[in-house]
C-alpha cells in the first residue's frame, strides 16, 4: 500500500497527481525549486522539500536529492510525472533501490525505450512496422525530405526537418548541440519525414500479472514546433481496420518488452494509411486527460494501483463520445511562438460540465523562464467531435487569463477552423492555414471605450465622489485618453459623459448603459453586451467581452523625457541568460552576422548585428542574466553613429 | 431623516409650459457659452494651431486630472460689452495631481490675450477665490499685454494682479506661473511674482522691454531670446525654474509642481465617506419649477428636494416669518445651512428667523446656502413703525459679519436690499451663481419706472407744469426695456457679478464642488456672544 507520494515534478501534472492522491488518501509530498517557492503545487502538497536552485539541473533534475527528500519526508513512493525525470532508467533504479515503489514500468524498460534506435529494433522485431533510419552521410536525393531526431529526446527539441542534401551538416550539427544540451547526449538518427502525417498515439496500460490495455488513440496532430498544441481521442476518420490494426501494434509491443504501467505508442500515421512506430513514452502523457474523459478511468490511480500489485479487470471500458485537449502556453504564436514571461494576473477558465482545466498557475503565478511555458490544459468532453470542440472553443474564448501573452486566440481558431472540423489534421495543419489561424486580430473600438470608462468610474479626487467624471458646465474639450495593444498600435478614445449620456467620437451608436471600475455595459445598436474590466498595478487593463479579450496599456498624456537607449542598441528581446558571445568589441561586424545567443525557455535566440559597422560596445559576457528591454551591446553603422 | 415631500406636478400645464420655458433659455445660454468657446474665432484659432499651440483649455484640460470635474468661472465675463464674452482669459477651478485649484489660461486667439478690463475683473476673481477659499493658483500665460486703448481702465487697477499674487504666496497659497508665449512688461511680473515658474524652451517671451524699446531707451542691439527667452531665465536670470522643452513638457513641470506642493485641505471631508445619497426626487424636475414670470410665487423647498443628499431637509422655525425657508441639510455630504426665500417679501419676523439662523452657522461651523428668490423687504407705514429697518439691518449684520463659507444661487428674483440680505454680491459669497430665469436689480423694472413716473409726476405738480401722459408713457416703457435687460443673468454675468450663469440641473454638483473647494481653507465661523434669540 502507498501511504505518501512524492510527486517528483512541478506545475499542472504535480497538482493533478495530488488531486488523485487526495481522492485516494494518499498523502503527498512536493519538491520544488526556489523558483517555485509559491507555486500552486507546493502549497497543495501535505508536506515540500525545496530543491535548492532554479535551474533544472540543480532541482527537478537532480534524483539524488528527490530520493532523499522522499525517505527524508517519508514517502514510500515517488511519480515522476513527465517530462524532467519521468523517463530517466537510472533515477527509476534510484527509487527502488532507496526502497521506494516507482510509478512506472521497470528501468530496463524505460532504458530500452528511451533509446529510439533501439526501441525500433525492438519494436521491428515484436513485427511493428517502422520507419527505417536512413545513414545522413549516404543519403541520396531520393530520400528527402529527412527527419534528423535526437535519440534520446521528445518535445521537438534536437530535431531538424532537411530539404536539400547540402544543408544536411548543418543540421545534423545544430541537432547535435540542442540534443546534447537538452538530453546529455547528442546520439542522433535520421529517418525519411513524411509530410503531412499525422501523429497518432495509444494509450497503453498493463499490469503485473500480464493484461495489457490498450485504451483507444489519440490524434495529436496539431503540432507547432514539434510540440503538441491540440490532442484528441478518438482520432478522427480513422477506419474500424487502422484502428483496430494501431491498438494491435501498441498491444503486441508493449507485451513484447513486458511493459508494466501506462506508457504511450507513439505513430507516423501516412495519408495513405499506413503507420510507422516511433517510440514508446514510458509515462504518463501530457494529454492523458483525453483517455481518461472518454474511458472514464483516473489513469493516475491506476498507474499507483498498479504499483501495489492490483490488476487489471480482464477487459478495458469502452470509450464513449469524444474528449479534446487544448494545450494553453505563455507563449506568441503571431512572433515565431516566443515564449511570453510574466506575472499571471488573473486566470479564470468558466467551469461547464464537460470542461476539465489542469492547471499549473493562478492568478499571482509569475511564469519565468526555467521551464516549459504551458500554463495548463483545456479539456472538452461532448458525445460527438464537433460538439467536443464548440465547448473547448468557447470555454478558451470566455476564459480570462491576464498578464500574459498566449495561445489562447489560435487555439480557439484552431478548434472552430473548417478544416479541423472536417477532421483534417496533420502536423503541417498550424502551417496549412496560418493565413486563418494566425490573422491579426483587429482591436475593435469598443475595447479602448469600455477601458476609458472604466477608468473614468473608478475616478476618486478631492472632489464629491457622486459629481460625474469629467463633469464640465461648459463643455469645450472632450476626455482623451490612449491606449497602446498588444501589437503596438495605438487607440485613442474621445468621449464625453453628458446628462444625455456617453457621446464618444466616431461612436455615434454606442450608448452607455452602466459603469463601474470592472465592468462597463455598453449598447451599441440596440446590442448590449458587458466588458468585464480589469486594471492591475502595472497599469494594465484587460477587457473581456464575448468575443473580445484585448490587453491595453495607457499611454501617458505627457511625452516620456526620460533617457532613451541610444541608435543602434541591441535590446534583450525576452529574459534569459547569455549562452556565448561569438564576437569581439571594436570587431567590425556585418548585417546578419551573429553577435551572441541568448537562452531562455530552453530555447537559443540569436541576436545579430542590424547593420553593417563597428561593435561599439558589448556589455554582456556568457552566463550573465539579463532581462527584457536590457542593452545587450551597441553597434555603430559604418557611416559613424547617427547624432 | 425628514424628507421633503414634493407636490410638483410634472404632466400639470405650469410645470410644462415652466419647463418649456426654461430650456429656451438654457439654449439661448449655451448659444452665449458657444462664444465664449470659440475664443477669438476660426481664424485665430486655425493661425494659433499652426504655431503648434495648444489652445487655452487644451492646455487646461492637460494640466487637469482625466475624469476629474472642471467648473469654469465667469465664462460670460464682457458679455454686453465691447469686448468678446468671455473677456479672453479661461478660469475655473480643477483637480491637478489631486489638489483642487484655480487655474487661469490666457487666450492669446483673442487679441493676442491682452488684458482688457473686464479680463483684470476675471483674473481678480480668481485670485479672490484662490486667497478665500485657500486654493493652489496656476497661471498659464500668454498674453501681450495690457489692451492699450483700454489701458485707463487697466494699468491702474491692474497693479492688483501682481499684488495678489504675492500676498496668495505670503498667506502660504502656492501660485505657478506656465509661460507658453509672451508674457512682456507688466507681464512679466506674474512669472516675477509667482512661487513656481515654468518656461517653454523658444517660446516663452518674458522681458520689461523688448528689443526696439531697449533700442530706443539704450541703443543696445538685443534679441528676443536673450532678452527673455526660456532658456536665458533658466540658465542665466534664474527667473525659471524649470525649461521646459514644449508645451506639453511644461504641462507635465506644472503637474509635478502641484504634486510636490504638500498641499492638504485645511477643512473637513465630508460628513460620510463614499457616494452621498442622491435627492429622492428627480434632479430634472428643477427645470420645471421657477414660472417664466417671476410674480408667480413657487416653493423653494421644491429646488431643496432635488439639490441636497437624500432629499432631507430639517427646517429651522417652519411657522415663524414663513416668508423665508430656513433649514439644515447636506449637499455631497458636507453640512450647510439653507436660506431660501419662499414668498418674495422679507417682514420682521423672516429677516430676525434668518439673523439667528446665521449665527447658528456660524457657532457650528455650518457654510450657509442662499437660495434667491426676494422682492425685497416689505415697505409700508406698518412695517417701517414695526422696526423693518432695524430687524432688516439685524440681517444683513449677520450676513455681513458671518464667517462660514456663503454660496448664493440666484434662481428667481433679487431685488433692493433683499439681495443684500441674501448674501448679494458686496456681501462676498464664496461663490454665486445664477439660473437662467434670475433677476437682479433694485427693483422690478415696472415698480422702478412707475416709481420714475410717479416723482415725476409730482415735480410736474409741484411745478404746476402740465403732465406730459404720451412722454410719460414712452419713458416708462423705455425704463422698463432698459432696466429688465440690465436685470438679466447674462447681463450681471457679463459685469462679473456673479460667478456663471448655471443649468439648474447642474445646481447640486456645482454646490458640491463650491462647497469642497471651499473646505480648503478651514470652516471656522464668528464667535463672540451667544446666539441671539430673536
């Protein structure tokens, strides 16, 4: 029996964890790193070890400490979640052999399947069909395009796609570098890519005692950057015979190398039908949650159960209707899906029936730069696909998540684009229809008005509260105020407040019905809808309306006279740390050429000269942190700097 | 909680045709306003733009805090004269970094911003507002000057401006000075003079003689710049204290300034914390009570109903001189004691009511509310032998030498030494203002030409000259044209004897924000004796 469960990870899966523990009563313990020192999940545990650091290689990283934190706070058992330790053979020895139950298949399973090359041969021999790898430095034409993967990896990282043989080094090289950074090696393999496949993926779970499950697929096709955004089971348009033929595969893999727990096989499933085994995750899944809508069963208990020995019912349930995930990150699809670091201001999803919200945040949760960017998980349950995904939609659109940029706008898309409901996925479907997904969002006026009068409402002064906000007995100038989207562009918002009411510039049929400082309810041609507003002490005001959710931030009256960074200033786009600096001051540098890297988000940005000319100034070296809007170094255009 | 019941009847053919009326009148008011807002006219303005000006109350509307409340003071200021409404200079009082204050801005479209007499009239109100109620003053110059072909009635008086400024700064009143253009002469003692200076870089103009006047005086070849240009005073007289880049940088120094200024209100907040409740009856209404002809009598306690929180009203001696309302309310949550004639005449009994009534005030600390609507005191052999003048006298003591903060509205007539008793003009009112539909004269204009006609008359007896009856009548006629004109809001407004000419609808938020622009000096009232039962 276990009796207390360290949780050997962070953020939305450590809470979900618990949240089982809790049903099972099955005390529980976190750890975390000083980075997370108030994160939600350390509070919700019964008891947290604090991991010294913040970097994950000295924290979550880092199985000596969490095997002792767990005998040190008495666990008997540790989950490793996924992702950081989940899939690392020699922690999982760690674990038992402190004496502790491991929530996951044996270690020398996990060993031979976190080696892709060597779960193919596995895999081929149990008579799964697989991709076979191709040799880079032989590679003819004929093979593109290729796929370079890191043996050892997952989530993108180390992964490059080759269209052209002579662009095959480099990449190999680059590939290397980020899998030797990302997994501590950098074995890596290349394999023909299949354009326009789709990845589809069965949930496996087996006992001790030799039943093996296969809980039905998942179409994880809808991918940006080689990482799941949108998941769903069952995969759609799938015949009886594909089905059938996958889950057989998964089936008779998994028996093959005496898998124990739950653990996913994961497919390259071709437009013609056909399918390739790719690997085998031996953990739990980011997109669990879409098995256990429509099996019914908390995947997490069985995975505890089955570590104490129960077995499994000869039989699984059937699954019934349809479950979609959608994965929120901090991130801004609209700028190449940079990661976004902030303070979460507020985040509320409305709760429906059918809605299921994994979250690791809440309102106060500062999002930095040490881990994955997700922020939770959206999950919609409905008896048929197209009803699944209207509810995940509009649960993502009428949710309001302030002080960070995300994916939430695309998502929503996603879900209501033709082409998802037609059932048309494939990895290249972000891609296919970016010209939809990604359209700028055009602000619409009514957002800046609802903010100004908001912003009037909340006006205190010196004066009596009840006299009207602006009030004049002469009415010469109207109210101005400005305000700066997300984008950049600005919006100006003229109005005056009348006996007769809201006379706004350019918004003759616009009508106030009432306002207060979180919530203005405006008519605008007999329609009336309310905009929820919200100001924090960054001065920023989000506005949430049926379909509306804009960010402002005022722009001040009075031009800023306040130092600015001189011409040709290379800023910090986003915070992080300084990988290397490949060039020397007072080098002369040309336009393009790299002049350092800049790690954030486990993610290389290069920041290269703007211009041809003379690095003036570099004023970062390696390993230094830096945060937004820092001057990294100054380039001086050849002509000589501009007065 | 004594709530005033009301028995006006909104769909009644008085209320209506009263209403009616009355929203003419507003109309013909904001038609007046409208000139005052166009400043010096499209031409002047377009030329003042091009400059890459702002105008004076797109300066003021900077300097003020968004969403708070601006009220504009004698905006009809030179209305009946020669010179164009609103006598080129914009004042009123407004929030800056949360501190209430007076807030003066030239308007160089019309004429240059030169001062003509009744501009000196508005910018002495103002620093009269600014000393007695206790308020920050901000000055936004640009003005060339004294209007020379008026300078008779401005270079004397007008040593005044620079007086008040100076002692505002000794009684511990902060004034600032925003030069956007010139300020020459005369002029540039308000920068000399002010407490705080702000000049904008190759814009201000602040020297006594300009280039050819310091040709003709010393034969010295100057400019502009070094004369006076911002950046001279702030690097070399020292008469700036801050350069300001633009006029929109200088409106930034002068927020700053204010925000720096330590400034707190020396009277009380408001009795409640939060939102005052609102009268129970319909603030519209208000235009629907004073008839078009003032000889119909209406009940004060009307307006009162739909001007002070919640409707409640407790009235002081309801069966004694019912002639005049007196009672204690609040209006925006700060107390006042209210005066509100209810039948025109003040007997005996009304103005002994009201000198008690007064004292009272001022032993609690009670501002008072003057509620005009008087004919005057009654005359006649039983009033003048039953003390009128002795207990009318008894009245205007008390106003005269009260020391709670005094509003006055006129809403209907204030006429003869009713409007004395009332807390008239020379009576200095913190504030007064004006309905549409007041009056205020000596004496109607039918009684004051019958009474013209009526010693003219008895000269004629007196004489044994015949009476002439036709010139007679062409001359009352004429006295009556003439006088009910000189009688009229617009008029009175025009000559500054009142503070603006306001919507009735506006009443309780111009009382509100009076009353807490007034609580920045201290409410202390006069003592002395006890109060005197009259």
């Amino acid at each position: 029996m276990i009796t207390s469960l360290l949780v050997a990870n962070r953020g939305e899966i450590a809470r979900r964890i618990f949240r089982t523990c809790r049903e099972l009563g099955i005390a529980t313990v976190a750890v975390y790193s000083d980075a997370d020192a108030h994160a939600p999940h350390v509070r919700e545990a019964d008891l947290a070890v604090r991991l010294p650091g913040k970097a994950s290689s000295e924290t979550y990283l880092r199985g000596d400490l969490i095997v002792r934190a767990a005998l040190d706070a008495g666990a008997d058992a540790v989950h490793p979640g996924y992702g950081f330790l989940s899939e690392n053979a020699g922690f999982a020895q760690a674990v038992l052999d402190a004496g502790l139950a491991w929530i996951g298949p044996p270690p020398a399973v996990i060993a031979d399947m976190g080696s892709k090359t060597r779960a193919k041969k596995l895999m081929a021999a149990a008579g799964v069909p697989i991709l076979s790898a191709v040799a880079p430095e032989s590679a003819t034409s004929a093979d593109l395009p290729l796929l370079i993967k890191a043996a050892s990896g997952g989530g993108g990282r180390g992964m490059r796609i080759v269209r052209d043989l002579g662009a095959v080094p480099e990449a190999l090289a680059g590939a290397r570098a980020e899998a030797a950074a990302s997994f501590g090696s950098d074995e890596v393999f290349c394999e023909p890519y299949v354009e326009r496949g789709r990845h589809v993926e069965l949930q496996i779970l087996a006992d001790t005692h030799g039943t093996v499950w296969t809980l039905g697929e998942r179409d994880c096709s809808l991918q940006r950057r080689h990482q799941k955004v949108i998941e769903e089971a069952p995969a759609p348009g799938l015949t009886d015979e594909t089905r059938r033929a996958l889950a057989d595969a998964a089936s008779s893999g998994a028996k093959a190398i005496g898998y124990v727990g739950a653990g996913t096989a994961e497919f390259l499933l071709a437009p013609d039908g056909r399918f390739y085994f790719l690997e085998m995750n031996t953990r739990l899944q980011v997109e669990h949650a879409v098995t256990e809508f429509v099996t019914g069963l908390d995947l997490v208990a069985w995975q505890l159960r089955i570590a104490e020995g129960r077995a499994l019912p000869p039989e699984p349930p059937t699954p019934r209707g349809h479950a979609i995930e959608a994965r929120l990150y901090a991130e801004d699809p609209a700028r190449d899906w940079r990661p976004c670091t902030g303070t979460v201001r507020r985040f509320e999803i409305p709760s429906a029936p059918g809605i299921r919200v994994d979250s690791g945040v809440e309102a106060g949760t500062v999002v930095g730069v040490e881990y994955d960017p997700m922020l939770a998980k959206v999950i919609a349950w409905a008896e048929t696909r197209d009803e699944a995904a209207r509810l995940l939609a509009h649960s993502l659109a009428a949710a309001r998540i302030h002080g960070l940029t995300t994916n939430r706008d695309l998502l929503a898309r996603a879900l209501t684009h033709p082409a998802f409901l037609a059932g048309e996925v494939h990895t290249a479907f972000l891609a296919d229809h970016a010209v939809d997904l990604f359209a700028a969002s055009t602000v619409s006026p009514l957002a800046p008005l609802a903010a100004a009068l908001a912003e009037a409402a909340s006006y205190t002064g010196p004066q009596p509260v009840a006299v009207p906000a602006g009030w004049r007995n002469l009415a010469a100038q109207p109210q101005v105020k400005r305000y700066l989207d997300g984008d950049g562009t600005e919006h100006e918002v003229r109005y005056r407040l009348t006996r007769d009411g809201l006379r706004a510039d350019g918004l003759a049929d616009v009508h106030l019905i009432s306002s207060a400082p979180d919530s203005v309810v405006l008519d605008e041609r007999g329609i009336r809808r309310t905009f929820r507003v919200a100001t924090y002490d960054d001065a920023s005001i989000h506005i949430d309306a049926p379909g509306m959710s804009v960010a402002l931030s005022p722009v001040s009256r009075f031009p800023d006279t306040s130092a600015k960074p001189g011409p040709g200033s290379l800023l910090a786009p986003m915070p992080g740390t300084v990988a290397r600096v490949a060039a020397a001051e007072g080098g002369v540098v040309s336009a393009g050429q790299p002049l350092l890297w800049l790690e954030a988000m486990k993610m290389e940005h290069l920041v290269a000269a703007p211009t041809d000319g003379v690095l003036a100034k570099v004023h970062v070296t390696a390993g230094q942190q830096v945060s937004v809007g820092a001057i990294l170094a100054v380039v001086e255009p050849k002509e000589g700097p501009q007065s | 909680m004594t709530i005033l019941a009301t028995r006006l009847d909104p769909s009644s053919e008085s209320y209506q045709a009263n209403r009616l009326d009355m929203l003419a009148k507003l109309e013909a008011l904001d038609a007046e306003h409208g000139k005052a807002l166009d400043g010096g006219g499209p031409k002047y303005v377009e030329r003042h733009r091009k400059r890459g000006k702002l105008l004076a109350r797109e300066r003021i509307e900077l300097l003020i805090d968004p969403d708070s409340a601006f009220l504009e003071l004698s905006p009809l200021a030179a209305w009946g004269t020669e010179y164009p409404v609103g006598a080129a200079l914009v004042s009123g009082i407004g929030v800056v970094e949360g501190v209430e204050c007076v807030i003066t801005a030239s308007d160089p479209t019309v004429r240059g911003g030169a001062s003509n007499p009744w501009t000196l009239r508005k910018a002495l109100r103002a620093n009269e507002i600014a000393r007695v109620n206790r308020l920050p003053l901000v000055n936004l110059v640009e003005s060339a000057g004294a209007d020379l072909p008026s300078q008779k009635e401005v270079f004397i008086p007008g040593g005044a401006v620079f007086r008040d400024l100076t002692r505002l700064s000794a009684a511990g009143i902060p004034t600032v000075a925003v030069v956007f253009g010139n300020s020459t002469a005369g002029g540039a003692y308000i920068p000399g003079m002010s407490d705080h200076v702000v000049m904008v870089k190759e814009r201000s103009k602040v020297f006594l003689g300009g280039p050819p006047l310091v040709k003709m005086a010393t034969g010295e070849e100057s400019d502009d710049e070094s004369l006076g240009g911002a950046e001279m005073h702030a690097r070399v007289s020292g008469l700036a204290d801050y350069f300001a880049v633009d006029e929109l940088d200088a409106i930034r120094a002068a927020r700053r300034i204010v925000s720096r200024l330590n400034w707190t209100k020396s009277g009380p907040g408001p009795l409640a914390s939060g939102s005052a409740p609102a009268p129970e009856h319909d603030e519209d209404e208000l235009l629907g009570i004073v008839p078009g002809d003032l000889k119909a009598p209406f009940d004060p306690r009307e307006v009162i109903a739909r001007t002070v929180d919640g409707s409640d009203f407790d009235e002081f001696k309801p069966l004694y001189g019912p002639s005049l309302a007196t009672g204690w309310a609040t209006v925006h949550g700060y107390p006042v004691g209210i005066l509100a004639n209810a039948r025109g005449v003040l007997f005996s009994e009304e103005s002994q009511k009201s000198a008690q009534f007064i004292q009272l005030a001022n032993q609690r600390d009670i501002p008072l509310l003057f509620l005009h609507n008087t004919t005057g005191y009654m005359v006649g052999r039983e009033y003048e032998q039953g003390g009128m003048i002795k207990h009318g006298s008894a009245m205007i003591n008390a106003v005269s030498n009260s020391r709670v903060p005094h509003i006055s509205v006129l809403i209907g007539a204030s006429y003869g030494a009713g409007h004395y008793g009332m807390c008239g003009r020379a009576f200095e009112p913190r504030f007064l203002f004006a309905w549409p539909s007041a009056k205020c004269a000596v004496m109607g204009p039918q009684q004051l030409a019958g009474v013209l006609s009526i010693v003219s008359r008895q000269s004629a007896a007196a004489s044994g000259r015949p009476f002439d009856e036709e010139g007679d009548a062409a001359m009352r006629a004429l006295v009556e044209q003439q006088i009910e004109s000189e009688s009229l809001p617009a008029f009175l407004s025009g000559r500054l004897y009142d503070d603006g000419v306001i919507d009735p609808r506006d009443t309780r938020t111009v009382l509100g924000l009076c009353l807490s622009a007034a609580h920045n000096a201290p409410i202390e009232g006069a003592r002395g004796y006890g109060v005197f039962r009259m």
